[in-house]
C-alpha cells in the first residue's frame, strides 16, 4: 500500500511509527509538504492512505495526554482502505501500549459512508457495457455468415466500409441508449449512487469508449464463424482486459510488469475516468488523461477491426 505523510512535529515519535510501516504491507512513506499536497495526491490516485501528525503530537504524547493521529483514506477504494486502516490500527496500538495513548481519528474521503455497493454497481456497468458492445458489433455480422446473406450484402451498392460503419455505429447507440436506463434504473434508482460530476462527460466518455469496444467485436466478428465461437471469444478477451483495468485488484498492488500492460487496456481509463466524475467530481479539463487514454487506444482498436472486417468485403 502506497502511503503518504505530513509531520509538523519535528520529533522522532512520528518516524518511530512511520518506521513500522514496511514491506511486505507498505511501501516506505512519502512526505508531503502541507495537508493539500497530500490531499491532491489521494485524489490524483499517487497514494491510498494520507497520515498527518500535528503541532502538537509530539507535546500531546509527552505528556500522557491522547496524541490524535489523523488518517485520511481514499474510500473510493473501501475494502483496501479500510483493510489499511486496520492495519494502522494495530501498529499504532502496539506502539503505544508501553507509553502513552495514540488515538486514530480517519477520515473518509469521496465515500462518508464507506459504501461499497456504490462502487460495485458502477464497476459492474461498465464491464456489462464493454461485453455487451463487443458481442453486437460481432453478432451483427456474424449473423450475416450463418443466415447465408453475407453474399448479398457484399452484391449491395454500397460502399463496404459504409456498411461496416453503420453496422457498428448502430450497434453503439442501442447500447448507448441502454447505459441511459441502466443509469436511471440501477445506478441512481436502486443503489442512489451520487454523480459529484458532469453527466454529459460521463456520456461522452462512454461514446468515445465505444469505439474501443466496437473495434474488438469487428475483430472478433472477422475471425469468428458462428454466434457460439462470438461468445467464447468475447469472454476469452473480456478477462484480461477487466483484470488488468483494475476493477478487481488495485493497479497499484499489482506486479509491475502487469502495472505496464494495464496501460493497453481501455476499461482502465474508462473505470477510472467514470470513478473520477462520479466520486470525485473531477472538472472536465482535469479529466484529460482518461479521455486520452480511451480516444488513442480507442482510434487503433477501431482501425485495426475495420480493417481485419474489410478484408471479407
């Protein structure tokens, strides 16, 4: 777990317990200047667990009195923080037993409620989505090959890659559409997850990231020859694409050589670019890296399965 610290102290008591924190848990501390600096660097995602000691720890502690020991945790990520802060806990209650008394004051921040479900639901609509845009896009033409019409089309008046365009694109905006009632009925029906951001950025965001997804299913739809072969490549793909975005293990705990391939996938900068808006409230300029991320990774994808399709026409 990355952690970060402000120590206004000037003491030894504070690097004592810093000096418990080590591997295999922790990675060594980070020191931050002010409490902003340590804030931004939670919200940037640099580091899960702020620690900051006071002016006044070091006298607290000195003298018998409770020394509060602030922690702020990123609760955007729950089972990990509060996993950390229960670590912290026992460090700090080993330490102090002998001394004096460190009481630990957290605060949550993105999540007051520490409320997982909010985080699950989202994560779990954007895998539905990515699945769901990758099996139409390919079905819409693999249908063609099994319903015997692919001949037809291709006898058709029209430029091939006109069709393989409006094939797609169809296929984009009916689920478009279903991101709409998914979005309605689920995420801020059932589970009244807050939108702390721009809506339209959301959407955005989601229709650039379709194209990724779209560019998969025409891979997908060139290699495969009937809906059954669709299906298994598509779950095939499906995995390491939501390992590696981070939905399941944090990208930061993982291995660095699976932290570099995380880079290629585009669930990536989709989930976190849609925690961002959701969670955080990130301004839209701020959020330029996810849309980087998704519109360049989104560009080749969508390339490279129009041109693999193409070669059928």
């Amino acid at each position: 777990v990355k952690i970060g610290y402000v120590d206004d102290t000037g003491c030894g008591i504070s690097q004592k317990i810093l000096s418990r924190l080590h591997k295999p848990e922790f990675l060594p501390p980070r020191r931050f200047k002010s409490q902003e600096a340590l804030s931004r660097a939670i919200f940037d995602k640099e580091i899960l667990v702020g620690i900051l000691f006071d002016q006044d720890f070091e006298k607290d502690f000195r003298q018998g009195k409770k020394a509060q020991l602030n922690l702020l945790l990123d609760a955007t990520a729950a089972s990990q923080s509060f996993t950390t802060l229960g670590y912290l806990q026992n460090i700090v209650m080993d330490f102090s037993r002998p001394n004096f008394p460190v009481v630990i004051k957290s605060h949550k921040l993105f999540n007051q409620n520490a409320d997982n479900h909010s985080f699950m639901a989202l994560t779990e609509m954007l895998s539905v989505i990515t699945l769901l845009i990758v099996i139409l896009t390919a079905v819409v033409f693999v249908r063609e090959k099994e319903e015997g019409t692919w001949d037809i089309m291709l006898l058709m008046p029209v430029n091939p890659k006109l069709i393989i365009l409006a094939k797609s694109l169809s296929q984009v905006m009916i689920v478009m559409a279903g991101v709409l009632l998914a979005l309605g009925f689920v995420i801020f029906g059932a589970f009244d997850t807050p939108m702390n951001g721009s809506f339209w950025a959301f959407m955005l965001l989601t229709f650039f990231y379709s194209f990724s997804s779209a560019g998969i299913g025409l891979f997908v739809a060139a290699v495969s020859k009937s809906t059954m072969q669709v299906a298994q490549l598509s779950i095939v793909i499906m995995m390491p694409l939501i390992f590696l975005s981070g939905a399941w293990t944090p990208i930061y705990a993982m291995h660095p050589v699976l932290q570099f391939l995380s880079l290629f996938s585009p669930l990536r900068y989709y989930i976190e670019g849609s925690e961002s808006i959701f969670f955080r409230g990130t301004d839209l300029i701020d959020l330029w890296p996810y849309f980087g991320g998704v519109l360049l990774l989104g560009v080749l994808l969508y390339w490279y399965g129009f041109r693999k399709i193409g070669k059928l026409f």
